[in-house]
C-alpha cells in the first residue's frame, strides 16, 4: 500500500482542497459508472463501461438553485454513446423542454450515439424483420479482411468471423441510411464482442479464452431488444426534440457549430488521466464498421483525442496554461507530480500529464464561452494513482480542475465526492470520483 511518506505532497493537497466546497454524498455512487445503464431501455443498446449512468442528469438539475428554470439548451462536449441526451429526451415526461447537442471524436462511439437518441424515427415493427433479411442477403456478399493485425491474425476474432461481420455490415448499408438501418447496424455492433475472442475490461481490450456465441443468434436477440425498447420509449414518452450528435472535437465545441452565450447547461465526463486509448479499445468495431480503413486514419484518430493517454501528442503552448503552472497553488500541486514523472524511465508519463491538463484548461475556457452567464458546467472525474510502488504519483483531477476553472474565470459552485476508489492508497480519501459544479458568473 502507499503512504504518506511516499507522497508527501498530500499535505499540500489537503491544504488546497480546504478552498473549495467539498462534500462527500454517496448517492451519487451509482450515478457516475454504467452499471445502472445495463438494464435500461436504449441505453442497454451497446455495453460502454465509460459512460456515467441515466440518473446524473436528473440528480443535477435538482441540485442546482431554483429558478434555473426548465427551458434548457444543454450540452455534453465528450458525449460518448449518448447517455446524457438520451436522459434529456427521457425527462421530458417531467416538464423539461431540453435542446440538447453532444459532441464526439470517436466515429464509431458518435454513431452509437445518433443511433441511440434517434429512437422516435425507428420502425420498430420492422426492424427485427429488415436485419434478417439482411443477414440472409450477406451471405452472398464477399468482403477482404481490413489491414489491421488484430483482424488478419485472427487473433482478436476468428478471421470467419470478421469477414460475416463485414458481410452483414455491407448488407445493412446497401438497404438504406434511415434511423432503423443505424439501429440495426448498432445490433451488429453490440455482438462484435461477444463473438470474438475479446473481452473489454475498461483499460483494455484483452484476448481471453470464452466460449463464443452463434452469430445469429446473438445478432437476432440484439434486434428484437432494439425493437421492444423503441416501441416501449415511442408509446410512454412524448415526442421531444431529438438530440444533435456532432463529430468533433469536444475540447473545441465552438468549433463545432456551438454559438457563445447559447448553453444553459454542459454536463459532460471527458476522459480520465489514466493512460488508456479509447480508440484501441473500440478498434475492433471502428475497422469492422468501416468506420476506418487505414492505419494512418487509425493513427490520425488517436492523436487527436483528448491527451489522456500515451499516443497523445507533445503538449501544445497553451496561452494562460503553461504560464499559471509557474506559479500559487496550481504550481505546488503539479510541480511534485512532474517531478516524479522526470525521474521515471517512461518520459511519455510527463507528456500525458501536461497534455491533459492543458486539454482541461482549453476544454473550460470553450464552454465558459459556450454558456449564458450565470450557466452551469458540470464535469465527472477521477482521481488516479500511477507510477511503482517505489516512486508512485497521484494525479488530484478534482483539485485541479477547480483550480483551473478559478483561473479562466469560473467560479466554484459544488464539488459532490460521489464514491471512493479503494485501491493502493492506504488510509486517504483522495482517490475518488468526484462531480465539479462550475457557475459562470452573471
């Protein structure tokens, strides 16, 4: 276990995070992870263990002072598979009216997205009968296997197999572009898993010895859940303004079509600063999809998502960034963290450190200018700990990102200290996952 006397830099730590108003709630525990997602209606369409669950949402908005009113334009810069629009549709049976508009970098996890908050345009009643009729036609379609390792080895999934998926793939496209052809496509997508030789476990994508399920089988259980769900949300919930899902980058959401002064409200979870390509995770289903198709497009990808992890980029000058490192409790804080960094064998660990957190410092500035005065943005973070046992670094997010977010101008509303990460940190209640509520003032 590490301790105190490995990290003395936690009484630093303590002495910022007396600053900001913090509080421990933990029945926000089950509201930053998935579990509670597996289970519910589209949102149980594609297993995304990255994703916080329905329920966040509603739990902020009931949170936030009174008069914030109903009316809501909102947006989720790093939307993921939709979680967040897809609850802003859900709550319109509370007298919500919420326009909501999410971006994301990653094709393929955009499309889960769109396909997901498109639900009111699905034909559920065909849906089931349209994608075995494009199964069937498949089978006389012939598709050579992507250039990528994982798939021309066999060793991520059977070679048979990739080139069925890629079969039924072309088949669905060939049909058509509607909401329904997107559903079916996203069922083909949740059973890439389950009938290949991998298994997510959330840092990773590894090989693993399991009994494989039928394909069709899978594949046809997948759409009549799709089916049931649609006709479900399309007979209880009324008809609300379908969410837009943009393809960009969210740490430049003006750059994405986003007007300043139009946000009431961003909610968002952008990626945590723990060393795992999301990209690498989700590559079996990006090439299968046709989402990719070649390496420098693979590579291209990685490089350009959110610097939390190894491929990332050397960090850029970031005007405000770099200077306020130099200097008060930003300095103390991260100075310890790049000196442990420097004095590892892995130089990319100091890389990914500045790399995300000026990713931070532009990510707020943009949606500080994104929101109306007086409009919220709230971010879902973890703590981490990295590094040996003989020289270990944590990395405080919570801390610094309110500290970052003091500096562009926002102020501190709330910091809810939703569940603890009982890892390597012995008798400490800095690793965490904590929620950030930022006001931008009137």
């Amino acid at each position: 276990m590490i301790t105190d006397d490995q990290l003395p830099e936690l009484a630093t730590l303590r002495k910022v995070e007396s600053k900001y108003p913090f509080r421990v709630d933990p029945n926000y525990g089950s509201s930053v992870i998935f579990g509670n997602n597996s289970g519910l209606p589209i949102h149980r369409w594609f297993r995304y263990k990255e994703a916080f669950s329905a329920d966040l949402l509603k739990q902020i908005l009931d949170v936030l002072p009174d008069g914030f009113g109903k009316q809501i334009r909102l947006l989720d810069p790093f939307c993921g598979v939709g979680t967040s629009l897809l609850a802003a549709q859900e709550i319109a049976t509370q007298g919500y009216n919420i326009i909501a508009t999410g971006i994301e970098q990653n094709p393929f996890v955009a499309f889960v997205a769109r396909a997901k908050v498109n639900w009111p345009e699905i034909n559920a009643r065909d849906l089931v009968r349209i994608g075995l009729s494009c199964e069937k036609k498949s089978k006389g379609i012939t598709k050579s296997i992507p250039p990528l390792s994982s798939l021309t080895s066999g060793k991520c999934i059977s070679r048979y197999m990739s080139k069925r998926v890629l079969a039924i793939a072309e088949a669905v496209r060939s049909a058509g572009t509607s909401a329904t052809h997107n559903a079916i496509m996203l069922g083909l997508a949740s059973v890439i898993e389950t009938v290949s030789n991998t298994r997510k476990d959330g840092r990773a994508l590894r090989v693993v010895t399991k009994k494989r399920s039928e394909l069709a089988v899978s594949l046809e259980m997948a759409w009549e859940a799709i089916a049931a769900d649609t006709a479900l949300l399309q007979w209880c919930l009324p008809r609300s303004a379908i969410p837009k899902v943009i393809l960009g980058d969210g740490r430049r959401p003006l750059c994405s079509g986003v007007q300043p002064g139009t946000i009431d409200l961003v909610i968002t979870s952008p990626p945590y600063p723990n060393n795992i390509d999301y990209s690498e995770v989700y590559k079996l289903e990006l090439w299968l999809l046709g989402l990719i198709k070649s390496q420098d497009s693979f590579l291209k990808l990685r490089k350009s998502t959110f610097r939390s992890h190894p491929t990332c980029a050397v960090p850029d000058d970031i005007k405000g960034f770099n200077a306020a490192i130099r200097r008060g409790f930003l300095k103390a804080v991260l100075d310890p963290i790049i000196g442990r960094t420097e004095k590892t064998s892995e130089p990319w660990r100091k890389r990914v450190l500045l790399g995300y957190f000026s990713d931070m410092w532009v990510a707020l500035e943009e949606q500080k200018k994104c929101l109306k005065k007086g409009g919220y943005a709230v971010t879902v973070v973890g703590n981490s700990l990295h590094g040996s046992t003989d020289l270990p670094y944590l990395i405080p997010s919570d801390i610094t990102i309110a500290q970052i977010a003091e500096r562009i101008g926002f102020r501190v509303h709330d910091i809810i200290i939703s569940r603890p990460l009982k890892r390597r940190l012995s008798g400490n209640h800095f690793l965490r996952e904590s929620i950030i509520i930022l006001q931008k003032p009137r």
